[in-house]
C-alpha cells in the first residue's frame, strides 16, 4: 500500500500552521505542523491541518498547496486565548471536527496530534471511530512544571492526559532521545516511542553566503555578530545572553552587534519580557550595540542567521529547539544551553558548544572562544552544515513519518490476516 490518496488528520488545536510565526505563543510547533503537512502531501498523502480559529479575520481553509490545507474550526472565542484556557473549548473543537469529516464526507486513516490538548482530541475521537493515533508532544507537562514556580491550575488534568496517551497511542513520536528518556522517567514505562526529529528546509537554509546575507541587512562584513532569535519568554534565557555578551572579552570592540530577534509588537502578549530584557540592555549599557529587529519574516530569517557569527540558544529547557537546526543549516556555530533536545542537535566542539544553562559565565566563555578563533569557527561552521544534510532535513524527515503511518496504517490489515490464519 502506499500513501497516494490516503487522508491523513494533523491536530495541533493551538498552534496554527498557517499563522505568522514568532509572535504571541506562535514557534516550533506551528512550524513543525506547517512543514511536516507540506513534505508528506508531496510524497502523495493527502493533509488537512486542523487547529482552532483563533481570529474573526482568518479564513477558515488556507490552502497550502495541492492536497495539503489548514482547517480552522470552532473551539471557544474567536480570539487570542493563552495555552492554558484552551482545554475548555477542545470537546467543542472535537464535535466541529466530527461534523466537518462527515459533511466532506473523508475517511481519514489516521491521525497525528500535537500537544497535549490535541492528544485528547484525538484520543476522544478513537473513542467514537477506529483509527490510528500518533502523538507528538512538543512539550513535557512533567518537564515543564520542575522549572517553573506558578503551577497552572490546568497542570493535573494535562499530567494526566500525557500519560493516558503515551500509553494508549499507536506511536509516540519522541524528537531527540532526551525527550524519550523523560517520557520514561517521568510520565510511563507503557507504550510505543520512536525517534523521528523535528527538520528544517536545508535549501533555503544555507542558499546565500555571509558576505551576501550582510549586504542585504545593512551589516559590515567586519561586524561580531551573536544572534537570537525566537519568542521573547523567560524559559528562552534571553536574560542569560544578554548578560553573557556584557561580559565578554569583545566588549568595547566597536564591531561587536547583539542581535535579538522575534517578538510582538509593542502592547501584545510577550511584551513584558520584551520589556524587561531591554531593560537588562539598558541597564549594562549596551543598547548602542543591541538591536532588535522584531519578528523576523520568513524571507529575512535565512539571512540573519547567515550574517551571524554565532547563534546563541540560552533556553532553560528544550524538547527539540528549530531555530538550532536552521542556524545550524546556514552554517552558523551555535552556543546552546546543554539541556534536552540541544544536546542531541548540537554537538560540543563540532558543530558548536553547549554550556550549562542559565550560566552567563559560561556562555560568555563560549562565545569568546567561537569570536576569537575565525579559522575553528569555520570548522564548526562546516560540523554544523553536515550535521543538519545528515539527520535534520523535512524530507528526511517527512520520509520517515510517512513510512510510520503506513505500518500503522496497514497494522488492522495484517492483524485480521493473522486471526485468519
Ligand atoms: N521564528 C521566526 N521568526 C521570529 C521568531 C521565531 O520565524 O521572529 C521561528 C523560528 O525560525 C523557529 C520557530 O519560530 O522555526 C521557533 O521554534 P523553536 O523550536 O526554536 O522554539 P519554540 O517557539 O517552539 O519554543
């Protein structure tokens, strides 16, 4: 069997494959959806994206391109509501998704959540027809809430959610072997977990060179770039790069730039960590070489990450963490916190370096070791190239997913086989 005219459902309530990314709680995941959607739709399946319509202006159907859409159906306000409040709306989410099914009248032959919330989407919907569950986590309820004060109310309810479906899902999709390791020290010894990373798009990251890449920002080709760039919220460490680069040996180099993109515009969600890391900017008396050039577009992020020197990845924690892959696949060196996912994307001394995270001392070590050395940078800048063609590209990827849903697809066929043997 292949995959040509199979439908296939991807759930992801919250994170909206067609949204603009980078802004309120819009990363990873998104992206993730988005491009999974799009490389399995070209290797024949046929994709529809649900998540849940979060604005009166956005269309309910984007299409993406042949066989692949995002759906927005109805789950509670049409408006920005944070993570956390979602789950009050999923059961209504469920129903439209039921009613949208039998009104186009598809058959899906399985279905991959992602997140909690959309875990329980899709364990409900098991419950009313038979069909095949992969899960995607994205984040680890049982992770997060170690490295974080205010508990949310909604914690045991997802504790609860992340465990029944690890045990109760066809497959679990771990991104990195870290993930898989907490999966099974923290939340069950039960059920099925592969390995398949999360990718990036190796052709448009790492078409341009860095001389180039600078010509189109404005920047001189004898500047000292770090970058960052994703959502402006604590658990990402900005704070911790930021009072790095104020320490490092390159301060007082007229050539040195710290570039912080990502973010809302003034006044939305995340603007009071904004607010707060220029704060810190401020403060140590480095807004003369601090920019922040806001979300980045699609368009313009390749660039960036090509213009810079280094990229640094300060997260607190981290279940897979894109922007290291796609940094990686321009060929930037990447300084990261040496925790989750990132140490299983970059490796130390290779591709770049990993520090502990919140460490500003050893981050800022780091970076001065990458900065002071142009030739080894260039080695790492290499290290991280391969590293990305190898194991981090959609197709790769996508490849991978598509023949996981095929085996499951296929497992109820071979089941029956069996019985009538
Ligand atoms: N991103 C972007 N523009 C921005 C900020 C972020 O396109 O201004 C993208 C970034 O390229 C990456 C994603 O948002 O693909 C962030 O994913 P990651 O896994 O690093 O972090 P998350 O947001 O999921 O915690």
């Amino acid at each position: 069997m292949d995959s040509t005219n199979k439908h296939i459902a991807l759930i992801s309530v919250h994170g909206d494959p067609a949204i603009e990314i980078g802004k309120e709680e819009a990363g990873g995941q998104n992206v993730y959806v988005r491009h999974v959607g799009e490389a399995l739709a070209q290797l024949g399946w046929h994709v529809d994206m649900f998540t849940r319509k979060a604005s009166t202006e956005d269309p309910v159907i984007v299409e993406h391109g042949p066989h692949c859409r995002t759906i927005r159906l109805k789950g509670g306000p049409e408006a920005f509501v944070p993570r956390d409040n979602i789950f009050g709306y999923a059961g209504e989410f469920l129903e439209e998704l039921l009613k949208f099914q039998e009104q186009e009248g598809i058959h899906y032959s399985l279905v991959h959540t992602n997140y909690w919330i959309s875990s329980w989407v899709g364990m409900q919907w098991k419950k009313r027809q038979s069909i095949p569950q992969v899960h995607t986590y994205h984040s680890l309820g049982a992770v997060k809430y170690k490295s974080i004060e205010a508990i949310p109310r909604i914690a045991n309810t997802r504790l609860e959610v992340e465990k029944t479906v690890l045990e109760t899902a066809e497959r679990i999709v771990a991104t990195s072997p870290q993930e898989q390791e907490h999966m099974r020290s923290l939340v069950s010894s039960k059920g099925n977990i592969d390995i398949i990373p999360c990718g990036t798009d190796i052709r448009r990251f790492g078409a341009i060179n860095c001389l180039e890449a600078r010509q189109q920002l404005g920047l001189s080709p004898d500047d000292k770039i770090v970058f960052y760039v994703g959502r402006f919220d604590k658990r990402k460490g900005i704070e911790t790069l930021v009072r790095a680069v104020g320490r490092s040996q390159l301060r007082g180099n007229a050539n040195l730039k710290l570039v912080i993109g990502g973010g809302s515009r003034p006044g939305e969600s995340d603007g009071m960590e904004r607010d707060r890391i220029e704060g810190i900017v401020a403060e140590l008396g480095m807004t003369d070489f601090t920019i922040f050039p806001g979300r980045i577009s699609d368009e313009l992020l390749p660039a960036y990450y090509t213009a810079a020197d280094i990229c640094v990845v300060p997260s607190h924690y981290e279940p897979f963490g894109l922007v290291a892959i796609e940094a990686m696949a321009c060929g930037t060196p990447v300084v990261a916190s040496d925790v989750g996912g990132l140490q299983f994307t970059v490796v130390s001394e290779e591709t770049g370096l990993l520090a502990p995270p919140k460490d500003e001392v050893a981050f800022a070590e780091a970076i001065d070791r990458i900065l002071s050395n142009p030739d080894w940078r260039n080695q790492l800048s290499q290290g991280a190239r391969n590293r990305v063609e190898e194991k981090f590209s959609w197709d790769g990827v996508a490849y991978q997913l598509s023949e996981l849903y095929t085996q499951l697809i296929q497992k109820p066929a071979k089941v029956l086989a069996q019985a009538s043997a």
